[in-house]
C-alpha cells in the first residue's frame, strides 16, 4: 500500500514538471505598489518581466518584443492599441512616447463599460480585477467544471460569446450611466477574440479553461498549466480577425 502511494506521487510529481514552468528570468512575480492596468494581458506581461515590472514608460518597441516573447505574436499586434492610447493622450509619464500601465484606466478612451473582468467606471474601481464581475462570466464559461469529459476542459467560441453578450446585458442593467459606445460595443467581442486567440488551443479548436483561469483570475501566463506559445506558430492579426468574426457570428438569444 505504502508503495502505491509513493508510487502515484512520484507519477503527479513527473505530470507537474511536464506541464511547464515560467522561463527562466521570466518568473511570474506581483510586485506591489506598481502600476497595472484594466488589461489583463498586459498587467500578465508585467507580472513576468515581458513588460517592466514596474509598469511604467512603456515605448512601442518595448510591447513589440512583449507581445513576440510573451505570446508569440507578430511584434505589429501590439502597434493598433499603443496608436489609439497615445492618440487619447493618455499617458502621464512626460513623454508623449510611452505611457503606464495605470494610464490605460481613463474613461472612454480605450477603457470602456462591460468588462469581462472590472467593474464600470460609474459604479467604482475599473481598473482592478473584481472577483464577483468576473465571477459572472466564469460562470457562464463553466469555468471551473473541468471534467469528466476532454470538452469540459475548454470553452468554446460560442460559450465565450454567450458569456461576453450575456455580461454586457448585465452591466446596462447594473449602470444608470452605462454609455459604452457603438464602436466600443462593436470593440467588445474585440477582447473575447484577444484572449481566445492568445490561450488558443488549436488541437481543441477551443480555449483551455485552466489557462483562462490563470489569465484572468492570477494575471499570470499559463506555462504551468502547458502554455507554450513558441510551439505553435506565430499568431497575427489575421488570427485575432478570424476569432474574432467566429466570435461575432454566434448567434446571441435576445433575454
Ligand atoms: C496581445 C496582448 C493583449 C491581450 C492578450 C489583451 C487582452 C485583453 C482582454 C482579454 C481584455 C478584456 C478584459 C475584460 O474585459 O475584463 C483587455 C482589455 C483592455 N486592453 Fe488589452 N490585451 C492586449 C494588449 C493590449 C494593448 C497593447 C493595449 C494598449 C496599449 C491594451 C489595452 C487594453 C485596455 C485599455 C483594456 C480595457 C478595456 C475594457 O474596458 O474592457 N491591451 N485586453
Ligand atoms: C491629443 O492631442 C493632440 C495634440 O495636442 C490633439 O490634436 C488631439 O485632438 C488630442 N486628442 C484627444 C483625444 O484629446
Ligand atoms: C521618450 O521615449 C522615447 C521612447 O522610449 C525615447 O526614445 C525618448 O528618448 C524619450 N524622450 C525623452 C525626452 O526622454
Ligand atoms: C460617458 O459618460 C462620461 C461621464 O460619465 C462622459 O465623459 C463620456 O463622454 C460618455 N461617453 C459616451 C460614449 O457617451
């Protein structure tokens, strides 16, 4: 008996190691006190050293490489969002070239009402991560049911844009003053399309529930979970435009 039960250690202990950890200088680290942002894919690069940690005066050439080393995108991914911040003239670092994380939580310039995972800004923080908001949309994506079948491990791209109109329909609810913009709620599948093209499994055609869990809930890249970027190939802005036109082809029960 004693055996067996060192035996099935020694096997969990093997599956972790496999599974991955963080590359080496690129450890996943919260460090308090710096700056972060209603992204969560950025705030995850900065907590992994991709981005400064510190989370401040970032140039384009400095997300270009992120979003390269991070997540294996073409380094021009990056080039759309840093234009449209520093064309809301955002930044408050002194240089019109770069800008902090923090500065991105300016009200509608690309911050916008209906976050997966923030609160709007009428009703208070939309900067931070809020367990109960994204609690809603976790729920939704199933997200913690990982088993027994091989599909409940991962969400779908019509579970993400069930769960993406279903929480837009909750926050015009909750907000007297919800006034995201038509062009901000066509942005909107924007974003489920941005994680669902990072986290992509493409074996699965579907998105793993333990790295969108990681994503979200810790703003840490998932290479514990298996996320290994550099093993597929490249990701481009025409993956994000594919995803995102799947995205918005779900067709969403009106409620
Ligand atoms: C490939 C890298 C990126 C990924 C994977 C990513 C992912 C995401 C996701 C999933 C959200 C939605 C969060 C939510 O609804 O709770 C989001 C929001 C946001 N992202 Fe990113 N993003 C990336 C790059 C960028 C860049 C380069 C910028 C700007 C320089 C940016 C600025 C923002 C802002 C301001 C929001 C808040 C929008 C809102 O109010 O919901 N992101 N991002
Ligand atoms: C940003 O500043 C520039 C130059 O001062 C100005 O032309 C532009 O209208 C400003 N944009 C916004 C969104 O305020
Ligand atoms: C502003 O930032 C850019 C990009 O990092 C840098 O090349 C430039 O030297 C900075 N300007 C000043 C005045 O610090
Ligand atoms: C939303 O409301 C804020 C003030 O609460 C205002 O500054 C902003 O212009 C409004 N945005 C839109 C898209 O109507």
């Amino acid at each position: 008996m004693k055996l067996s039960v060192f035996a099935n250690l020694g096997l969990l202990g093997l599956a972790a190691s496999a599974r991955g950890r963080d590359p080496e200088g690129h450890e996943y680290r919260r460090q308090p006190g710096s700056s972060r942002s209603p992204c969560p894919g950025l705030n995850a690069m900065a907590n992994h050293g991709f981005l400064p940690r510190s989370g401040e005066n970032i140039d384009l050439a400095t997300l270009r490489a992120a979003v390269g080393d991070a997540y294996h995108y073409e380094p021009a991914a990056a080039d759309g969002p840093f234009n449209e911040a520093m064309s809301f003239n955002l930044t408050t670092t002194g240089n019109s070239s770069t800008f902090n994380l923090a500065d991105l939580a300016k009200h509608d310039a690309i911050e916008f009402d209906g976050s997966l995972s923030r609160n709007d800004f009428f009703l208070g923080d939309n900067l931070h991560f809020d367990p109960a908001i994204w609690g809603t949309v976790a729920k939704r994506l199933n997200l913690y049911k990982t088993g027994p079948a091989e599909k409940d491990k991962y969400v779908t791209v019509e579970a993400a844009a069930k769960a993406r109109a279903a929480r837009v329909k909750d926050a015009m609810r909750a907000n007297r003053d919800f006034n995201a913009s038509a062009s901000q709620i066509q942005g909107s599948p924007g974003t489920t399309a941005l994680y669902l093209t990072t986290l992509w499994d493409p074996k699965a055609d579907a998105a793993p529930k333990a790295w969108i869990k990681a994503f979200f809930e810790e703003e840490r890249i998932p290479y514990r979970e298996g996320y290994s970027p550099q093993s597929e190939p490249q990701k481009t802005l025409f993956d994000i435009g594919a995803l995102f036109q799947r995205v918005q082809a779900v067709k969403i029960d009106a409620c």
